[in-house]
C-alpha cells in the first residue's frame, strides 16, 4: 500500500503544488503570479508567512523525500536511477529549508539577513538536483521505467527548464516579471517529475 502510494508522490506532489500555490496567493491581497517569486508567499512580514510553508513546503518536502526513497530503492535499477532519487530527496529536504527560513520581503535587496541567504541556498539546490536528476536518467539503460522516448523527453525538460531559468534572471535584472518565468522552469520540473512517477505505475 505504502509502496504504491510512493509510486505515485511525484504525480500528487505536481497537482499539490499548483493548488498550495494558488490557495495561499488568495489569502495574499495583491499578490501577483507573474511579477512575484513564488517563496514571496512565504516571506519575512508577508501575509501569508505562516501559511505558505504549512501548506506547501512542509507537506511537498515529505512528497519529494517519499518518491525519491522509492527511486533510491528499486531494486534492479541502473545505479543512476538510484541516484536520481537521492536527489528528489535532496530536493525534498531544500523544501523544507526553504519554507523554514523565509526569504526577505524585498527580493531584490543588496543586503539579504541570514535567514533569506540560507533560503536561496535550499533554492539553488532544489534547482541543482532536479537538474542533475533528468540528466542521470537520461543516460541511464533503457528500461521499462525508463524507455527511450522518457530518456528524450528527461534532456528536453533540462533544456526547457534552464532556458527559462536564464530568461527569468533576465526578468529579474530588468525588474519585470521574473515570477512567470520561475513558475514556467519549476513547472517544467516538476512535469518531469510527474511523468517519472505514472512512468512507475
């Protein structure tokens, strides 16, 4: 039963996101999707600071970590898809570091406290491993949890998610709207990971 369900966190950590996201923006006056990063709801003074990590960060770290301990698990697997789950589970716990310690209220400030530095730090791992992941798994043994057209699709999602990561540091040098392009790179992430995920079933 535990196993099944572990098969599919990816998937339900996916849809679980998109409604957190947008449930704790509804109790967020004014909060933009667009022009606002999606830790924002989280931030230090923000309406939402308690809420954000209660209904996000702490429920989808435990998603992340449970569908990384079954990749990391699988018996018979390339030792890259073992791999590749240590690093969902990487990913899981740079959630809850990140829901833990709020970034600063203005995000664009030269002088980040200790908490928002150690923010930034859980989020550029979270990136780092769900880059690295579809990369491992990409060149990993075809298999049945890993045929050919989902090791394509793994190095495609790599290139799409980096190509908006560059256009959203972009966005947030010109001070537009670097929240869409963040949403557009993790989602594509994240669409990996839900792919990953009904792959197993």
């Amino acid at each position: 039963m535990f196993e099944k369900f572990a098969m599919y966190s990816g998937f339900i950590a996916t849809i679980w996101i998109l409604l957190g996201v947008y449930i704790t923006s509804l109790f967020y006056s004014g909060y933009s999707h667009s022009k606002q990063f999606c830790s924002e709801l989280g931030a230090t003074g923000s309406p939402t600071e308690k809420l954000s990590p209660l209904i996000n960060n702490y429920p989808l770290g435990v998603l992340f970590c449970i569908f990384g301990w079954y990749l990391a698990q699988l018996p018979n697997a390339s030792l890259l898809i073992n791999i590749s789950g240590w690093l969902v589970i990487i990913h899981g716990i740079g959630t809850w570091v990140a829901g833990y310690f709020p970034m600063d209220a203005d995000p664009f400030t030269k002088n980040p406290s200790f908490n928002c530095k150690v923010h930034s730090w859980a989020g550029f791992i979270m990136l780092l491993s769900l880059v690295v992941a579809p990369i491992l798994t990409a060149f990993s043994p075809t298999t049945e949890i890993t045929p050919i057209s989902f090791r394509v699709f793994s190095v495609v999602s790599v290139i799409a998610a980096v190509y908006f990561l560059f256009a959203m540091a972009n966005a947030v040098k010109a001070h537009t709207n670097p929240g869409l392009h963040q949403r557009i790179s993790y989602g594509i992430q994240l669409i990996w990971l839900c792919i990953y995920s009904l792959n197993l079933v």
